[in-house]
C-alpha cells in the first residue's frame, strides 16, 4: 500500500482552487499539476486502480485549467455570461469543485478496504463523462 505517496498525492490536490490571475500566468497550477503526476507515479504498482484513476482526474483537472487558460488567452478579461457553461466563469467553478471531490474521494478510499471495487465507479464516472463530451 502506498500511503506516504497518496497522502502526498492528497496534499498535492487539496487547497488547489483556480483564480483569474492563474491564467495569466498558470506557473502555480503547472507546478502543482507536475507535482500531482510525479506523486501518482510514486504510488506503489500494487493498487494499479488507484494509479488508473488518479491519472484520469489528473487529466481532467489539467483539462479543466487549459480550458479556461486558452478562453483568457482567447477573449483576454471579456467572459461569456456566467450563466454559459462554457463561460471561464464556469469552466473555473467546475475546477474549484472538482479538487475537493478528488480531495473526498482519496479520503473515502483511503478508508476502505482499498479494492479496484472502491475506485471503480469514479473511474467508470470519469469514462461516461469522457465519452459524452468526446
């Protein structure tokens, strides 16, 4: 098992909330972003569900910031109405819900008795919601 790696792993994601101003420069995001992959890399082969899984939120939260990153480089401080779900407005609050669910689901797997059972309905969650939008 892999605690010290998922524990690292957590702490990378948790508190991670996208403002305005990263998208300007995004330096703090890439490092956390890079931060995140090497500590699931670090993550034992043994729970190779876990690695799956976190790997899959990783890119989705790495979507998430390129979204909006390439919507401010695109319209510069002009947003579509947050109403929009494909305002920056909505593309950041969908990055700032998505860390803590990743946050909440590492807590609950932790807690468990750390199955690929205990991952698998995120990561057939995250691969519904790939394909609706692919």
């Amino acid at each position: 098992m892999s605690d010290d790696a998922l524990r690292a792993t957590r702490n990378t994601v948790d508190g991670l909330l996208l403002t305005e101003s990263d998208l300007i420069g995004g330096d703090r995001i890439a490092r956390r972003f890079a931060d995140f992959r090497a500590n699931i890399d670090a993550i034992s082969d043994d729970e190779p569900w876990l690695k799956a899984w976190l790997r899959q939120e990783c890119t989705k939260g790495g979507e998430l910031f390129l979204a909006a990153k390439a919507d401010r480089s695109k319209n510069g401080s002009l947003d579509a109405p947050a109403s929009d779900p494909n305002s920056r407005a909505a593309i950041i609050r969908r990055f700032n819900a998505w860390s803590p669910d990743v946050v909440a689901h590492i807590d609950a797997y932790r807690n468990s008795p750390r199955t690929q059972a205990d991952v698998q309905a995120w990561l057939d969650d995250l691969t519904l919601t790939q394909r609706a939008s692919g």
